[in-house]
C-alpha cells in the first residue's frame, strides 16, 4: 500500500521518471546493485523475458513470496503487480518490500474492492469464504482460507459439503471448482481481463491449422473455452505439463509471459499463444508489461517504491495463507 504522500515524494523527486543511461548494461548494473543491497527479485512468468533472465526466482505470486521468506536477503524487489508485492510484505514483514512501478494494478484484484466484498460477505455469516490469492490485502483479511490455482480444488473439498461457501474474487475460477468438485458456492463476480478476451473460435482454428497441436489453459479462463483444453492448470502446471507430455505443439491460453519459459524449459517445441478477441495484443497483461529493465534498475538503485503495509492487515490477511499451508500440509500437498 503506497500512500499519497509517499507517492507525491518519489513524483517531487523524480524518482519515477529518472532517466537511465542508455550505454549502461542493465544485466551487469542490476546485478551489482543486487549485491551491493543483499536484494532477491522476483519476477512472474507474465513479466517480459529480460526480466524473467535476470531474476533469482521466476514462478508464481505466492510461491515467489514463499522463496524469498526464505532468504537472508534483505531487499525484495518483486516484478509483477501491486497484489504479489503486498504477499511478499506479508509474509516477510521484516524485509524492505519494493515494486518497479506504482502502477502496476491487476483487474483481478480491482475487480473486488474489500469494502464491497466485505458487505457480500456480510450477507451470507454462516458462509466460510474461500479466496484466490490474486486478491488485494484487505480481501485476503476478510478471508477464512486462501487457495492457488493449484490447490484450489483440495482445499474446497477439504470442507465438509454441507458448509457454505463463498468463492472470489474469478468468477471462472469459482464455475470450473464448481463443476469439478460438485460444490453449489457462491461467486464473486469478478474476473481477469487477459482470460476473458480469448477468442474460442479463432482457438478452433488454429488448433485445425496445427495438426496434434493441444490447446492448454488456465482455469481462470472462460467455461466455454476449457471445455476445449486437453489440460487445465496453473502456470507452473501448465509449464511442467508441456515439458512432460508428448506433443511437439500447443496453443497456450494464458498470459504469454509464459511461453518464455516453456521455450526455455522445451525448445524443441512450438508454442503458440491464443488469440484474442481482436487484432490487440491483449493476452499480454498491460499491468504486468509496465515493469522494464529500466524500472528494476532504479527501483533497486533508489529503493523506491516500497511496499508498507500496516501491522493489524498484516496479521489478518496472514491467517487464511497459514490456514491454507496447515491444510495443504495435512493433505501432502
């Protein structure tokens, strides 16, 4: 969280606007600053791939924030929006938590403001409620249990089935747990823009132009367009699962910062991102595409912006991540 008058700081010194010499080599430079600062960086498989190169740890929002707990690094300087930089700050409270750009939201996350959720949730006091970590802070506080795309179907089946469930705040999410775990929760109508504007039929097409070709995606996407998968998963599902399988060709619905590292881990593969609705590049995430080298470099350099988060949301919006990791832990998760 980063308040108005810290943000009229950095603007009155320029520090979001400094100019980066152009002749620097900002591999070299970001790794001496790293060292110079005992800093980690992290970086999402949706960030650019200059970025997923330089990082010490690439994956998703919450296992980033679980590495990183685990260093004796000092600074965290996390590649990926607002909400994944709060997580990190939760679970390192001690750390110096910091984000390339202040800008960088996610219409996941906005799409549940807390004040509203928590009057959503008011409605319903004998519901526990569920939530998918791509929430802000204070709706991770006015959560029971948070989940992952991952574990998400273990931990609604780890409730009794006559417990009430509300599910938010991915509307798509909440129908494909719905559906695979039989479950009647109510949902959060909320929703990522990039998983929702893909074009099943232009999918169809592409998928009869590549022969064997597989479409996999991820299940914050729309129900029509999984019905169509061959698999459904997480990023890190969808990353081992094109390692692992036979096919030499996929046509990958999620964020195309992934297909950096499928090429990476499988480059003897193809891998194809789906189209949008239209001729925009709209499965690259513009909230994640604001962080740049250039950004890292005096995000690092300058230490700001910081991520602070107060001591009471902090404690609250800790407990339904612990209470997932108790639960993941007695299922072997």
């Amino acid at each position: 969280m980063i308040s108005q008058d810290n943000l009229k700081e950095l603007e009155e010194k320029g520090y979001l606007e400094k100019e980066v010499d152009p002749t620097l080599d900002l591999f070299d430079e970001i790794e001496k600053l790293k060292k110079e600062k005992n800093a980690v960086i992290l970086a999402h498989y949706y960030q650019e791939g200059d970025i997923q190169d330089i990082a010490d740890f690439v994956g998703d929002s919450l296992a980033l924030a679980q590495k990183a707990a685990k260093t004796d690094a000092d600074i965290i300087l996390f590649a990926g929006v607002n909400f994944m930089a709060e997580t990190a700050k939760i679970l390192s409270p001690e750390k110096k938590v910091l984000l390339p750009d202040l800008n960088a939201g996610c219409s996941l996350a906005e799409s549940c403001p807390a004040d509203e959720f928590a009057a959503f949730k008011a409605e319903r006091p004998d519901h526990i409620v569920i939530s998918y970590v791509n929430c802000s802070a204070d709706v991770k506080a006015l959560t029971d249990i948070v989940c992952t795309s991952t574990n998400a179907v273990q931990i609604v089946e780890s409730l009794p089935e006559d417990q009430k469930i509300i599910f938010g705040p991915d509307r798509n999410l909440g129908a494909y747990l719905n559906k695979e775990t039989g479950r009647e929760m109510v949902i959060w109508d909320g929703s990522c823009m990039v998983h929702e504007i893909f074009s099943l039929e232009k999918i169809v097409a592409l998928k009869a132009e590549n022969h064997g070709s597989e479409i996999i995606a991820h299940p914050e996407c729309e129900a029509e367009l999984l019905e169509y998968a061959s698999f459904i998963g997480s990023t890190a599902a969808l990353l081992r699962y094109s390692k692992e399988s036979d096919c030499d060709t996929f046509i990958v619905a999620t964020e195309s910062g992934i297909l950096h590292q499928m090429q990476k881990d499988a480059p003897e593969k193809t891998f194809i991102p789906a189209p949008p609705l239209n001729t925009c590049a709209c499965n690259d995430c513009p909230h994640m595409r604001l962080n740049t080298l250039e950004k890292l470099y005096n995000c690092l350099k300058y230490e700001v912006p910081e991520m602070n988060l107060d001591e009471r949301l902090i404690e609250e919006a800790k407990r339904p991540i612990i209470k997932m990791l108790d639960i993941s832990a007695k299922l072997g998760l």
